[in-house]
C-alpha cells in the first residue's frame, strides 16, 4: 500500500488544532508556536509528497485512496491529485504559515488557541476539498470551510457590529450556494451508475444524460454554488465586507486560497461532469466574466477602503480566471490555472503589507496615508511589488498567466479578449493611484514615529515577493504540473484548440 500523503498532510493541521485545544490556559500564548510548526510540517509533508508525484503522469490521478466509508449510500473516502490539485494544495500549504507568523502579535493571548485552533482546522479543510475524488467527500468539505471562516471573520475583525455582519452574510451566500449545489449533487448520483462508489467523481465522468436540459439543470446548480465561492458578479457582495472585517491573515486564505475552490471547482467539476452543458453556457459565463473584470476593476479605483480596495481587484481578477476556463482552449485554461496560483501570491503579499500599515495607523481609509515611503521603504517597496504584480507588468508572475488568460481567449472570442484587455488597464490606474496616495507626498506627521518592517515582517512578505519575481521569470516548472492535467479536462469536454492557419500540409502544398 503507498503512503497516504494527502490524508496525511490534511491530518497534521488537524491534529495541531486539537493539540492547541488542550493547552492549559496559562500555556495559551503557544498556541501560535505550535500553529506555526504544525503548518511548517504540513508544508514539508507538501514538498515531501510533490516529489513522489510523476509530472510526466500530471493529467491522471496521482498519491490516491479510495475506502469505503457510507457503503450503503455510495460514499467513499476517496482522495487524489492530478496537476491542478497539487498546485492548489502547494498555494495552501506556503500560504498558512506566512498567516500564522502575520497574526502573530495580532491576537491576544486570550484567544489565541481559539484563532490559530481555526486556522489549522481551515488549513486541513482546503486541502481537503482540493484533495476530494468523491463528490459527497468534496461537499462535506466544501460545506465545511464556512464553519471556521464564520468565527474567524465574527470574533476576530474589526468593528464588533461591521464584522458579525460580514461573518453572517459571507455564512448565507456559501450556504445558499451550497444548498443549490446538493441538489445537483443529488441528481448526478441519481443519473449516475449508483452502487457502493456511486460518488466516486470518476464514475460520474463521462454519463450519458437523458436528456440536455437534466445536463444542463445540474451544470447550473454547481456553477452557482462555484460562482458565488470565487466570487462572479453578480452574486460577489459578501466578498468586500468579509475582507474588510476579516484580520489581515485571515483575509489572506480568503481571497488567496478559499475563493479558489470556486474556480478550481468550475475546472476540474463543472466542465469534466456536464461537458455538453459546459460548452452550450461558455457564451453567457464568458459575459459574467468581462462583465467581472470591468466590474471589480472600476469599483477598485473608487475605494477608499484600502482592504476593501483589494477585493475588489480580486473580483476583477476572478473574471480573468473565470474567462480562461470557458474559453476552452488549453493556453486560456492553462492560464487560469497559473493565475490561481499567482493571484494567491500576489493578493496574499499585498492584504499582508496592508494589514501591517492598518495595525500601525488603526484605520484602513487610504486618504489617512500619505508620504509612507519615506518612513517606511520596505513596506512601501512590497506593497508597489505587490501591486505591479497584480497589475501584471511583465516580469511579475500575474503577466504570465493573464497573458495566456487573453491569447487563449482571442483565438476563440475575440471580442471577449479585447474588452477584457481594458481590465488591464483599469488595474494600473486602481494600483498606481493607490501608492501614490499612500506612499508618495509629505511624510504625515503621525507616521514620523514609525519603524519599517520589522524582521518578523519580512520574513512574511519576502519569500511572497520572491516567488512573485520567480513565477514571473521562470513558470515552467508550474506549467509542466499544469498542462497534462488541463489537457485532461479539454479532451473530457471534448474541445481542441482552433487549427492553426497555416498547416503543415498547407505549407507542402504550396511548396509543390
């Protein structure tokens, strides 16, 4: 039998919450030293695992399980990765720790096992969720995720009445969308071939549906549950408040991790289970997506929130993963799957330095900064890294995947392309206008006081900042994880890449 290293690597953080939970009340303040060893361990444990996986094998199913575990119902215990699973339990394990050492002076003693139990406890739940080869197993966890994310954002935000608000709307949109998704979960096991692995998503690749509108209906209500976890305009609202109240660190594996389980769902459920459906909704989702794009890009640059700020660009740049998907070419969705990796980097580092000058100043209304570099350059540097990232100038990881998002798109929707080309745009405007405000001008006289990054804070946002200058160099070794896998997905939905104009036998042709 093989090691389970996904299981394991799940059950760490586990076990790390509940070994935080029985810390006595005077040894409270451990409770971050043993949350920052458990998730270094799980991280290792990562590592550890990616070097057992074949990448020459990435679009099958590797590091696999299946036990039963609700025979009677069709319930396996069924965990597995291709490329895509394993990028996105990379993100979740590099991104956890960084959090832990963020949150470290930013909750009291009091509640530190509370906050960092949670913290482990999420952890274990996303690598689940992108781990789950049963859709019942995948549903548990996708349900699951809330429960965590709901007390961290209700007890640990902001202003009491602000964040219990977002902690309860963020609670009701998930569990609205994911009520929608059971009852397609529901009806694909009833379409499905039933039977003790009647969950097994493999056995529900590839069904013959009766009819196109029972394809269709079921595609719908996944796409739903996924549109409103990435978000997708219109059902994106609980996004900006759950992040503006959230603690820094918590906002992090929001927007960098959690929200990716609606994209990552779309990817590796939506389109391989109802490819028919998939294909006949590409038109309407791809409008969603621009409409996204623009949408959270122009909001963006009239905030004055700085936390709510960045939501909205990651409601911007959800629309580029989203058009990517449904563009069904290998290039778009390749892309999207790289930007889901850079996006999680890029928006973690610039939430991280935000969330270090909201502590300092205790207000997250950018008109309060001003002249920022000046007194502290080495935040000021990360923050501008950051942001050129999420701008996508070349040389920063984000180019790289919204280059492949726009050509994969062009050679397919043209129009859809060069609309969303102007989000491009918008994000240099709502990025660069954003340092300058803060950073840029007379030094405010409050921030004269003020230590740069401290070595604790470094530590956070360096090797974020690194990878975000390596990805942007170099993202081959990702890409070579990635593209079997997404050469999967297109050959399950049935679509190739559009001819090239010019064939080889075109060129014989016109030789002779």
């Amino acid at each position: 039998m093989d090691f389970p290293w996904l299981t394991v690597i799940g059950a760490v953080p586990l076990a790390g919450s509940a070994a935080i939970a029985v810390l006595p009340k005077a040894a409270a303040s451990r409770a971050k030293l043993v949350a920052l060893g458990v998730s270094l361990v799980a991280l290792v444990l990562t590592v550890v695992a990616a070097t057992q996986f074949e990448t020459s094998r990435a679009g099958e199913i590797q590091l696999s399980q299946v036990h039963s575990w609700i025979g009677e119902f069709g319930v396996s215990y069924a965990v597995g990765v291709n490329g895509i699973g394993l990028v996105m339990i990379a993100l979740s394990a590099v991104l956890v720790p960084l959090c832990v050492l963020a949150a470290w002076n930013e909750v009291d003693d009091e509640k530190a096992r509370l906050f960092f139990g949670l913290v482990m406890v999420l952890e274990a739940m996303m690598i689940g969720v992108f781990a789950a080869r049963d859709l019942f197993l995948f549903y548990v966890f996708f349900e699951a995720m809330l429960i965590p994310v709901y007390f961290l954002i209700g007890t640990f935000g902001g202003n009491e009445q602000r964040r219990r608000y977002a902690a309860v709307k963020f609670l009701i949109y998930s569990l609205a969308g994911g009520l929608v998704m059971l009852v397609g979960v529901i009806a694909l096991y009833a379409a499905g071939p039933g039977g003790e692995q009647g969950f097994l998503i493999d056995n529900l690749t590839g069904l013959d549906f009766s009819s196109s509108a029972a394809e269709r209906l079921m595609f719908v209500a996944f796409f739903i549950a996924f549109a409103i976890k990435a978000p997708m305009w219109p059902v994106h609202t609980w996004l900006p408040d759950a992040a503006a109240e959230a603690p820094s660190g918590v906002a992090v594996l929001l927007v960098g991790v959690l929200d990716k389980v609606g994209t990552f769902g779309m990817l590796t459920l939506c389109l391989p289970l109802f490819p028919q459906a998939s294909r006949w909704a590409a038109p309407v989702v791809l409008a969603l997506a621009v409409t996204s794009v623009l949408y959270g890009a122009l909001l963006a640059i009239g905030q004055t929130d700085l936390k709510r700020l960045i939501a909205y660009t990651s409601i911007s740049h959800f629309g580029f993963i989203v058009l990517g998907i449904f563009a069904m070419t290998s290039t778009g969705q390749s892309g999207s799957t790289l930007y889901m990796v850079n996006h999680g980097f890029s928006t973690a580092a610039l939430f991280l330095v935000a969330g270090f000058l909201i502590n300092r100043r205790g207000s997250a209304d950018i008109d309060e900064y001003g002249g920022l570099q000046r007194s502290t350059p080495v935040l000021a540097a990360g923050f501008l890294l950051a942001g050129l990232s999420s701008l996508a100038l070349p040389g920063m990881s984000s180019f790289v995947s919204e280059f492949m998002v726009l050509t994969g798109t062009f050679i397919k929707y043209p129009g859809a392309a060069v609309v969303a080309t102007a989000g491009m745009v918008l994000a240099a405007l709502y990025i660069l206008l954003t340092y300058q405000r803060m950073f840029t001008g007379p030094k405010k006289e409050f921030a004269s006081g003020w230590k740069d990054a401290s070595a604790r804070e470094v530590w956070v946002v360096a090797p974020l900042i690194a990878v975000i200058i390596f990805m942007g160099i170099y993202p081959k070794p990702v890409l070579d994880v990635i593209n079997p896998a997404v050469s999967t997905t297109m050959q399950q939905v049935g679509v190739t890449d559009p001819s090239a104009t010019v064939t080889a036998d075109t060129v014989e042709g016109e030789n002779k």
